[in-house]
C-alpha cells in the first residue's frame, strides 16, 4: 500500500493562535492553511513549505514537511506558548 498525504496525522492536532477553534490534524489542512496565508506578498519561506507540503507522498516526505510546517508556524509565531513540545505523525 502507497503512503498518501490523506493518511498523514499530526498528533497531537496544531493549534493555530490565529484560529484556535480549528486545529490543523492533516497535511491537506496545512496546505489549505497556507494557501489560505497568502497576502500577496512573495514570502519564500511559506512557499517552500507549501510545496513541500503538496508534494509529500511517502511517510518520511510527509514527515519532513510536517516538521517545516510547525517550524514556519512558529517563526511566525502563529503557535500558542503552551503547545506540546514533540509532535508526531501517525498513518
């Protein structure tokens, strides 16, 4: 069976500061969340991200961008203080 970005979890769930009533639990929704993030400006490090994002298919792909996604949120310091300190994927 092939790996898929529908399958990847984050666990537990990203809570994002600016809506906390919606956490992020799928890769999808993280995409979804940065296309959502765009403002028109050129941000290299969003993009990044994003096509990281879209282009994960395998567990450690999935993995790996899951990793800069919580690493872009905190840089934007869009995760509350409080968040778990390990996160990890399930399939």
């Amino acid at each position: 069976m092939q790996d898929s970005a529908a399958d990847f979890r984050f666990s537990p769930p990203v809570n994002i500061e600016a809506v906390p009533d919606d956490p992020i639990e799928t890769i999808a929704q993280a995409a979804r969340f940065l296309r959502s993030h765009r403002d028109g400006e050129i941000d290299i490090a969003r993009d990044t991200v994003l096509e990281q994002l879209e282009a994960a298919r395998t567990i450690e792909e999935q993995q790996t961008a899951a990793e800069a996604f919580l690493a872009w949120l905190d840089a934007e310091g869009l995760i509350p203080e409080d968040r778990p300190a390990k996160r990890s994927a399930s399939s």
